[in-house]
C-alpha cells in the first residue's frame, strides 16, 4: 500500500532548465529580436523604443492582473506618475542624468502604485473597477489642473537628459534611447522573471485563486496585493521615465483612461498571467497599430474593439497561451 | 499548565436565531477531541467564530492564555491556530508540492521572499517529501491540482495543515468525500501528530471519531449538550433526544 | 441663493437623467451578473439616432425620441443575443474585456456612420422656454427631464412590484438557478429586462443631451459615471439606484458650478471617497 518514495526530492535542476526558469532564454530572445528590428527599421527607432516603454507598462499590468487576478483600469496612472516624476525633476530641477531620471520614475511609479493600491484594494468587484477608472481620472484631472508643474493639456517639455554615464549621447534617430531601452527591459524582464517564480510569485498566484485560503495559511492576501502593487508601479514608472527620456516630453496621454484600457488589451492579447505574453501581445497590437491608426482613430477603435471581442471568444488565453496549446498538440500527436 | 484553546460564552446571531448559544469549552496539549452533532447544530458556525471567519456578537476565544477575539484570522493562525475546511479550498493551478511548500515557508515566514526558488532549499523539499509521502500523494506531487480526485485533494488539505505545525488543529469533516480506501491515511497522518498539539475534528464518520477522540462533545441546537468521553455519549439522554428526537425515550422505555 | 437655486434645478435634472440611463444597467447586472462596461454606448447610439432624425431629416423631437429607443433596441439584441450570452459567469475580467471591446467598436462605427462632430437634438418649442414660478424661471426642459424621471422610476416599480413578469424578475435577481428550476425560461427575461435596459439607455441619451452632451467620446466619458451608481446603489436595487444618480448629480453640478477651473477632480474625489466607504453599495442586496 505504502508507495515507495518514486521522485526523491531534485533540488539541484539541470543547467538547461536553470537557464529557461531564470530567464536568460527570454533576455536572449529581448536582445536578438530588438537588434532586429535595430537593424530592419532603422528609421522608426522611437517607435521601437515607445513599444518597449509600453511593454514595462503592460508588464507591471500584468503582475497585479495576471498574477493576483485584480481586474484594473487605471494602470496608465502608475506609467504616468513614472513619467512626470522623471519629466519634472528634468525640467523643473535640473535632474537630467539618464540613469537619476530612470530611479526617479520608479520611485514614482512605486507611489502611484502604494496609492492606487491602496485605493483600490478597498473594494472587490464591480467596486474595484469603478475605483480603478475613478483613480486614472482623478491623476489625469490633478495633473491638468497642476500645469505650472506639468504644463497641462500642453504637455510638460524642455526635457533634456545628458549623455548616458556622460559618454552617450541621446541622437537625433534615438539608437542612444533605443539601446538604453532594450537593455533597461533586459534587466526588468529578470527580475521578474526572478519574482513570479519565488514564493512570493507563489503567494501572489495563490491570492489569485483563493485569498481565503491564503489567509487560512496566516498570509494576509491584502498585503501581498498591495506589495505587488508597489513593484508594478515600479515597473511602470521605469517604463514611464523611458518614455519622458526618449521622447523628451510628457503628455496627459500618459495618463489617460484609454492608455490603461488600451495596455490592458495589449496583455490579453499576448496572454494575461506569463511575461512572454505581456511582451508578444504589446508588440504586435502596438506594430497594428502604427500601419493601422494613422488612417482613422476611429477605424482604429472598431478594429481595437473587435479585436478583443474575437480574443474573449476564440482565444481566451492570448496569443502566447494558444500557441503553447498548439504546440503542445502537435508534440503529443505522433507523427 | 494553560490551555491552548479556551473558548469563553461565544454567542453569534443570524437575524433571530442564535447559532451559537453561549458555547465555552478549552482544549489543552494532547487532547483529541471529536465535535459531533445533527445537522444543523452549528458546528460550523462554531468552527468559523474559533478562526475568526466570523465574528462573535459576544463571548471571547483565547489562544495560549492570548485573547484573540479581535484578531483576524491569519493573525490567529500565525499563531498557532489552523484550520481545515469542510469543502476544499485549494489552488486548482498549483502542484500538491508547491501548495505543502507554500505552506512550509510560510510556517517560516519565508513565503514573501521575493527572489530564489523553494526547489533549491534542501530543507524544504526534504519536509515536504515527508508530509507527502504520509499522505500518498507522493505520485503526484507535480500534477496540477485540478487534475487531481477530490480524496487526494481532501489529504492535500491535511497536508497543508500539517506543515503549518499548528498547536491547534481543527478539521472540518476532513474524511468527507475521501473513499474508504483511503481514509485510513488521514487516520494514520492523525496518529503521526504531534502529541504537545490539541486536536479537534468535526466528522459524521463514527467509526473514525471514536477511533480518533479520546473525548467528545455534542453540539445541538448551537448549544453544547455533551462534553465527556466517547464511552458515555451514546448512554447520554440528552443526546439521545438530539438525535432521535422524541423516538429516544420510546426506544429507552422499551 | 439665485445660484443654489440654479444648482438645485441643474442637480435635480442631471441626477434624474443619470437615473434613467443607469437603471437599465443596474437591473441587468442584478440579473444577469455581467459588469457592463457599453451600457452608455447604447446611450450614445440613441443620442446619435435621436439627431439624425430630429436634426437631419426634421422629424420632431417626439419621432427622434421613439427613433432613437426602437433602433438602439434593434441593435442591441442581436448584441445580447451573440456577445452578452457568451459571457454570463464568466469571469470578471473577460467581461470587462468583451464590453470594453463592444464599447470601442460601438464609438468607432458610429463616428464613422454620423462623423465625428458633436450632435444637437434640436428642442420643440414647448421645451425650448421657461417656466415662471413667480420667483424665479426654470428651463421647461430641466423640468421635462426631472418629470420624465419621476414616470420612468413609477413604471418600473410598477413592472417590477406589481407585474407577473416583475416577480419572474426579482425571483431571478434573487437565485437564477432556482429561478430556472421552478420553470421559468430565464433566457426570455434576461433578453426582455436587457431590451428594456437598452431602451432606457437610449431614451436617457435623449433627454440628457442638453446635459451629458452627444459627443464622439460619450460611451468611454460617462462609463464611470454610470458604473458607479450601480455601484453606490447596489446591484439591481432601483430607490438604490435613484439615490446614487441624486447624489452624484448633486456633487457633479455642484463642482461644475462652484470649481469650474478643477475639471472632474473633486467629482471623482467624491466618487472614490464614496466607494471607500461604502464598498457594498449605500442599498444594494449585500450577496
């Protein structure tokens, strides 16, 4: 009846699953796809880079959402924050060291996030989405109505970062920026990946599921929400200051409803719950979009729109997620 | 020598009705207690005010000589008090290994360490082989849990539990559901216990609770009818009446 | 006091309006439990019927009324009967996403139907002056839409307390499941209480125009607004509902009037203060 202890305990993993878990095969992967594209569009370097600011924002949506399952509209509030921090310690104080700029926007965005979680972690539900939307409107009405600050429905401009490490300078085809930016996600995307696969990461999935359960283990599941809250808004804020450094002016768009829905679209359609998928889904809504939106915004809305409707009824888990079903498939079918 | 559980005049109304009459009752180290009663008597009810799932309306709830009535329930399990529930809450995505491990590092209050993986600590893995392998779930250790039957999903909850090293433990119907074949495992994972921890379990099993407890008490009615040894609870005529209704004194004037 | 006055009238008609539009959604995620993120696209879509056949083909503003409710109605129940369906018990998130969705494609398709410009409903005569109560004048149309408020909360609780089809309602609000069991084919009275939702939608659309102007943007401007009196009121609950749209008309007309130069701000303030501190909705049924 007993059975015999079959799988001993394997603690050391073998040199190739330690180099996929830790995310070197993602980083390779961040590192060859944007020297691509470096070298394919040369021309549209700042679109590159603004893909990958977005990307750190659908990221950081996707560890509050995919991971911990809270539903939320109003993320672009922690990507802005990020922004403005960096964009006004530039232009009001003189802060124009890249890197300085970069901390600051996480600091930031780890704010914005500590605040809005805290706000939004009041209420389950339909609540909590009002609160989200709530929360993105009331920063968006701050920040136009602070204009001295952030130069309002004008944008806050004059942003002029130094030379990166005072040898780099920020060139006129942004290969400076772009460079910063791949290496900037490079380092974010192993963090995470370091974060979701730690108990923590473990917590977070398990909140996710059952917060009652978590709590019958003596974790509060409201602080493990709010903990990843304060790291999503530093991911944002990382992302918000990249893009305040590259395009050298902050916008209210920044921290627009339509910016949340929209990086919200971009993560399920990659795949809500897996980094490659916030990643994939970003790239190419925002590629789609660049051919697509210049025509007609509105055109561009409808597409949008369809778009989301066609992933919530034909492919749930996003593009990453059905690829992997597929594949999955095919390797179980003999050939 | 202070009790681990003492359980002061808790009351809990819904609307009218008192679910939980002024129910005291303590547990000390060692003891194995059986909570029985019809359906319906609250004990339950009596089980979610112990954890803190709810909220007395009067009446206090001590913990190792601590009152923890106002403490939330994660405090209180912290502090030594775990639970099981009666329908399992598990994660449906996660492997039995990562749920025993969750458990593991949160009973060492690694769990929100936010770099390194549990697969690595040889400590870790080592006791959650163990807690496994008491329970048979060794096999499965890295199948998702929703792919797992509901018995082998009740053990995981046992397991839990038991890498929690509770001081109180208290299961809610923890046999229910889990075939025959089976339920022998939990009675031997309960023989394994600790004997410094008090243990309290709710089930319909008799066969399994008088096995178990080396005392019992009877809820009715969301009032305790009974509180002695299993040898006496069937003599009992109170109980008898909570059971069988006015057919009891029929049966005994026979 | 002119001014409390003015802002008294403007609140009162801005809350009664927000009544009619958010009823609808109140009841139908009641009842069928979808967060409903395009309720104010149906909304819009009959603010933008109700122009086209008042403004551009000078029907009346009686025919753009009916205009505007019967074809917002059309369009919506092939919408419920293909999308919404698909999405009931779902979860959270994949509802918000097919109603964000639905929203997006319901702006888009009628901007590039009727172009992308704000709409007026041009006001008959009768609704265009003012009424002399002696003291002070009131705009006859705030007056139309604090009456046609007023109507529309009677006949719903009429509907719903007094009708057979009302107890089929409030049965399914209560227990779907056990509502289905006992016979009654849920399916219809989700399909009717959802067109009856849409036609009030549509009809708020209208006569809120003159406050809750037609405009490009209107489904996403107004989603939270609308959201947030369900969840104020709570779920399904109509004096719940009609007391959240009093109250956040007050506090919206109250800011524009008084903070112009802050936008929004102390609006959505208001809104997160309130949501904080009534998590479950001031009467909603607390499931």
């Amino acid at each position: 009846m007993a059975v015999p202890m079959a799988h001993q305990p394997k603690p050391t993993l073998s040199i190739g699953k330690r180099f996929t878990d830790n995310g070197l095969l993602g980083v390779l992967a961040i590192l060859i796809i944007g020297l691509l594209g470096y070298f394919l569009v040369p021309n549209n370097l700042a679109l590159l880079t603004q893909i990958v600011a977005i990307a750190l924002l659908v990221l950081s949506i996707d560890l509050v959402t995919g991971y911990c399952g809270v539903a939320t509209l109003g993320h672009a509030a922690l990507f802005g924050a990020g922004a403005y921090a960096a964009g006004i310690a530039a232009a009001h104080f003189g802060v124009t060291e890249p890197l300085t700029m970069t901390l600051i926007g996480l600091v930031g965005g780890a704010l914005a996030g500590l605040v809005s979680g805290l706000v939004i972690l009041r209420a389950h539900g339909l609540a909590q989405l009002v609160l989200s939307i709530a929360v993105i409107h009331l920063f968006h009405e701050a920040a136009n109505k602070a204009s001295g600050w952030t130069g309002g429905s004008d944008g806050l401009s004059a942003i002029m970062p130094d030379p990166i490490f005072g040898m780099f300078e920020f060139d006129l085809w942004g290969r400076t920026a772009y460079v910063y930016a791949l290496l900037l996600l490079a380092v974010v995307f192993v963090a995470l990946r370091l974060l979701v696969r730690s108990p923590f990461g473990m917590l977070a999935r398990g909140v996710r599921e059952d917060p009652i359960r978590i709590a019958a283990m003596g974790a509060s599941a409201h602080s493990v929400v709010l903990r990843m809250y304060v790291i999503s808004g530093a991911v944002a804020g990382i992302g918000g200051a990249l893009s305040a450094i590259s395009t050298q002016v902050v916008g209210l768009d920044s921290l627009s409803f339509t910016l949340s829905a929209e990086a919200l679209v971009m993560l399920v359609l990659g795949g809500v719950g897996s980094l490659y998928g916030a990643l994939i889904g970003t790239v190419v809504f925002m590629l789609f979009e660049d051919t697509l939106s210049a025509a007609n915004p509105f055109h561009w809305l409808t597409i949008v729109g369809a778009l989301l409707i066609a992933v919530v009824l034909f492919a749930p888990k996003g593009l990453y997620g059905t690829g992997l079903a597929v594949a999955g498939r095919l390797k179980r079918r003999p050939s | 020598m202070t009790n681990l559980l003492d359980v002061q005049s808790l009351r809990k109304n819904f609307g009218g009705l008192a679910v939980t009459n002024n129910v005291s009752m303590a547990m000390a180290p060692g003891d194995r207690v059986a909570l029985i009663g019809p359906n319906g008597a609250g004990k339950t009810t009596f089980i979610n005010l112990v954890t803190g799932n709810l909220q007395p309306d009067e009446g206090r709830v001590l913990l190792v000589g601590e009152d923890v009535t106002e403490r939330k329930s994660a405090e209180r399990v912290r502090r030594g008090l775990v639970r099981s529930f009666q329908v399992t809450r598990l994660f449906y995505d996660m492997t039995p290994e990562e749920h025993v491990a969750l458990a593991v590092l949160q009973r060492e209050g690694t769990a929100g360490q936010m770099f390194g993986h549990y697969a690595r600590r040889m400590a870790v893995m080592e006791e959650v082989g163990e807690i496994l392998d008491q329970l048979g779930l060794t096999e499965l250790r890295t199948l998702k849990v929703r792919e797992i039957a509901y018995g082998q999903q009740r053990l995981l909850e046992i397991a839990m539990a038991m890498a929690l090293k509770p001081k109180v433990l208290l299961l809610d119907e923890p046999a229910a559901g889990v075939p025959q074949s089976e339920t022998n495992r939990i009675e031997r994972a309960l023989d394994s216990l600790s004997p410094e921890l008090a243990v309290l379990m709710i089930d319909h099993d008799m066969d399994l609770v008088f096995r178990f407890a080396t005392r019992v008490i009877v809820l009715a009615a969301g009032t305790i009818i009974f509180d002695g040894l299993p040898k006496d609870v069937t003599q009992d005529q109170r109980v008898r009446e909570a059971y069988l209704g006015s057919y009891a004194n029929a049966g005994t004037a026979a | 006091m002119q001014t409390v006055m003015s802002i008294a009238i403007d609140a009162l008609a801005y809350g009664m309006v927000l009544f009619v539009i958010s009823i609808g959604l109140s009841v139908t995620m009641g009842l069928m439990r979808v967060v409903n993120l395009a309720h104010g696209a149906f909304a819009m879509i009959g603010g933008y019927l109700a122009s086209y056949a008042a403004r551009d083909l000078g029907l009346g503003y009686a025919a753009g009324v009916l205009v505007a409710i019967i074809g917002t109605v059309i369009i919506a129940v092939p919408i419920e009967r293909f999308l919404y369906r698909r999405i009931y018990g779902a979860p959270e998130l994949t509802q918000v996403l097919m109603t964000i969705g639905i929203t997006f494609c319901v702006i888009g398709i009628t901007n590039f139907a009727f172009g992308p410009t704000l709409k007026t409903i041009p006001l008959p005569p009768s609704l265009q002056g003012s009424l002399d109560l002696g003291f002070r004048s009131i705009a006859t149309h705030r007056i139309f839409a604090i009456a046609s408020g007023l109507v529309v909360a009677a006949l719903l609780w009429f509907l719903i307390e007094k009708t057979a089809f009302g107890i089929k309602i409030r049965a399914a609000v209560d227990n779907a499941a056990m509502t289905a069991a006992l016979g009654v084919r849920t399916e219809i009275v989700y399909a009717v209480s959802f067109a009856v939702a849409i036609g009030l939608a549509a009809l708020g659309g209208v006569l809120g125009a003159e406050l809750l102007p037609v405009e490009p943007y209107y489904a996403l401007r107004y989603m939270v607004t609308f959201l947030v009196v369900v969840s104020v009121g709570g779920a399904g609950s109509i004096p719940g509902a009609l007391i959240a749209s009093l109250l956040l008309g007050a506090i919206d007309t109250t800011g524009r009037y008084l903070a112009p130069e802050y936008g929004e701000f102390f609006f959505y303030l208001a809104v997160i203060l309130i949501v904080t501190l009534f998590p479950r909705g001031l009467a909603g049924r607390l499931k």
